[in-house]
C-alpha cells in the first residue's frame, strides 16, 4: 500500500508523474544491488500497464471529441505522430490500446486489473 498523497487534480498528478519519472532516471542504478533492481523493474513494467491503460481512456475521450482536429489533424492517428513526435508503430500501439477500451462494455479498465498493473489481463477478461 502506498503512503503517496493522492493528487488533487489531473496537473498535479502529471507534476508527481513526471517528478517521479525524473528520480528514477536520476537514480544511481550501478550502485544499487541487484534485488532493488528487480524490485524498480518490477514496480516499473505495473505502471506501465497502468499508464498505458490511462493513456488508452483519455485517447477514447480525446477521439470522441475530435480534440485531433484543433490542431488541424484529420485524425487521431497523425495527431499523435506530429503533436506527440511519436513513431507511427508507437501511435498504432496507443490506438490499439484506445480501441481495446472503446470496445469494453464499461468503457474502461476493470480495478482489478488496474490495480495489479496487468493490462494483458484486462484484455484476457475483455475478450
């Protein structure tokens, strides 16, 4: 269980994303054993189900609301490569991951799965 302060609004817990993003990458990772390596990875590939499930919901709402357009995009699709400089493989995997969710009767990740940070099992019990 986590002793973090839960964010007050969707900027602050950017910020604290981004502020403990930049502590791992400041970290010292020679210099810690190999135990509290595996334990970071761990922790690490969790929240990537996570965030890769947050990214997928707000890419469903940011599609329905034609947000690509704004930027005068004509999809989603060439938003994310030119907004974002993203590659085209990586926009296809977020709009994968958008349709997964748009597909999904409740129009978001099941806690469960959010929780253990398991986004294979969330598309295991969506299917």
């Amino acid at each position: 269980m986590s002793t973090a302060t839960a964010p007050a609004s969707m900027g602050e817990a950017l910020g604290m994303l981004e502020s403990a993003m930049g502590f791992l990458a400041d970290a010292d990772a020679a210099q810690m054993p190999a135990e509290a390596l595996a334990e970071c990875l761990q922790a690490l590939e969790r929240t990537d189900a996570v965030e890769a499930t947050a990214r997928g919901q707000l890419l469903v709402a940011f599609d329905a609301k034609n947000g690509h357009l704004a930027d005068g995009q004509r999809t989603c699709r060439t938003w994310l490569i030119h907004s974002l400089r993203i590659t085209a493989g990586q926009a296809a995997e977020h709009r994968a991951v958008e349709a997964l969710l748009d597909e999904s009767p409740s129009g978001g990740a099941s806690s469960e799965a959010t929780e253990q940070g398991d986004l294979h099992g969330y598309r295991r019990a969506h299917q």
